[in-house]
C-alpha cells in the first residue's frame, strides 16, 4: 500500500503530527507520497513528492490533515482522477464536518485502514457540466454543492430550475445552493435548509434570501439531473457559480449548470467511536443551553 499526505497549506500546527507520521509509517515500511504543502512542513527526511492533482493516480490511500476546505479539494482531485480510493481526514479546522477523526485517533485510524478493517462512508458527489453556446461543455466535481450567487453589486437574481424535462421553479433570491447529503450541513445549513443523512440518496435545492416567503427548500432523489439557467432578467455578469468553494466562474444568459449524482461516490474512512448523530451532537452543540 501506499499513503498519500496532504496538508493545509502552511498548517504550522500540523508539523509535529507530519513528523510523527513519517516516523510511523516508515517504522512499518510503507511508502508514502507527500503533496508539497506537505512536504514543506516536514522533518527534512527524504521524500518521494507530487502536485495535489497528481496525488490520487499515485497511491492507494490519502491521509488529509486540515479543514473540511483541505479535505473538498483531496475529494475533487480523486473524482477526477477517476480512483475509487479512500481519504482518511484528520480534523485540524475549527468545525469539521467531514474532517472527524481526531488527532489523537489518527494512528489508530491508520492501522486499521492498514490491515482492511477501517469503515468507510460512501458519500455522494456532484458533477456540475457547464454548457455555453460555441464552447465544449466543462465538467466539475463537488462532494458539498454547488452554489449560485449574485456579483458584488448586482441585484436579486433570477434562475430557471428544472429537474429533468419538468420546470420547477423560477427562483428570485440572492442565489441557490445545490447540495449533496454531505453538504447539507455547509452553506445549505446556514441558508435555513435541512439536514439530510449521508445515506440518503437525494438532493437539496435551497434558495439564499428568497424575494418570496413561499419559496422553501426541497429535496429531490437523483434520478433526473437538476438544470438551471439565468434568466434574461439578469444583467450578463450578476451571477457567478461556485463548486464546493473550490472553483468559480460567472454564468451568463442563455449558459445551463446541468447538475447530476456522480457516477462513482468518494470513500471516507470514519472514526469508529462515535455515529453521524454524535458529530451532529457534537458540532452543532444540540440541546445545549
């Protein structure tokens, strides 16, 4: 086997875990491959390196020590390499959602992951297909969601949604969030929309702000892909697209978000002594007054 690391970017807090792992993982002679963020903060030892993109193509396991932002950006680098392999994320942010394990679990964590005997969480992803009039269709991945906002200065916008062949709504808000089951404790969640349990194959649509007090969130299955484009209301650059936070551009008239399940789920190797509602318990401090 071989263990991808990848870092924070200038995580300094992280630079005594990284010489640790070095140590461990050459103590059971395991090769590893370190991301150069990783690298950077390591113990001076030599080390076989790649590009975060270049990472997933590489090993057979990738270690993540940071926030829930490190762990989204591992996960689209995975999705598109098209590896069906495991991320173990080691929480390092403020929050962490998705980055569970603790850093006084982490060796446990590996060892098992190791010998086969970590369990995973197969948790949906998102691929966003960007079509413009004249240009080849552009994909994205996203394990979160997939937000459309208004510019800086613009005015409340308006979006087309529909979900297959069928019109659904014309949303005027300050935007909507598309989310995955793992995404809606994320922006979803501060936008007002429920949580929904990883297992569950389904999506969230949540309008940001609506101009209108009947327009609620939804949840749909994902048989049929959700489309969405600016209306002729819209000036051409009021409306900017953002995938799991990572990626970003403007949405112009007559442009479709074509939204749909990703062929092949992300594995997320998950701490073993506690359950989802524990997180929830946990994070969102639940019948604490």
């Amino acid at each position: 086997m071989r263990i991808g690391i990848a870092v924070k970017p200038k995580l300094i807090e992280a630079r005594a875990t990284l010489a640790q792992l070095s140590h461990w993982l050459r103590q059971r002679s395991v090769d590893a491959i370190w991301t150069t963020e990783a690298a950077m903060l390591s113990d001076g030892a030599e080390l076989t390196v790649a590009d975060r993109a270049e990472l997933p193509a590489q090993v057979d396991l990738v270690v993540v020590l940071g926030g829930d932002g490190t762990l989204l950006a591992m996960a689209k680098a995975i999705a598109e390499s098209g590896r069906d392999i495991p991320i173990l994320a080691v929480n390092f942010g403020s929050l962490g959602f998705l980055t569970e394990i603790t850093r006084p679990e982490i060796f446990t964590a590996l060892e098992a992951a190791i010998n086969g005997q970590a369990t995973h969480d197969l948790r949906m992803m998102l691929r966003a297909t960007a079509t413009r009039k004249g240009q080849l269709p552009l994909s994205h991945m996203a394990l979160n969601d997939v937000v459309f906002t208004r510019t800086a200065l613009s005015r409340m916008i308006e979006l087309s949604v529909s979900v297959g062949d069928q019109f659904v709504t014309a949303v005027k808000a300050d935007g909507l969030i598309v989310a995955t089951p793992t995404g809606s404790t994320a922006y979803n969640l501060a936008a007002g929309g429920p949580i929904v349990h990883p297992a569950m194959d389904a999506l969230v649509l949540t309008p940001i702000a609506p101009h209108m007090l009947t327009n609620r969130p939804i949840v749909i299955p994902t048989e049929r892909e959700v489309r969405v484009q600016s209306t002729s209301s819209n000036a051409g650059d009021e409306v900017y697209v953002t995938v799991d936070g990572q990626t970003g551009f403007g949405l112009h008239e007559g442009d479709e978000i074509t939204i749909a399940k990703s062929e092949r789920p992300l594995r997320l190797i998950r701490s073993t002594t506690r359950s989802y509602f524990e997180v929830l318990r946990q994070k969102l401090k639940w019948n604490e007054r």
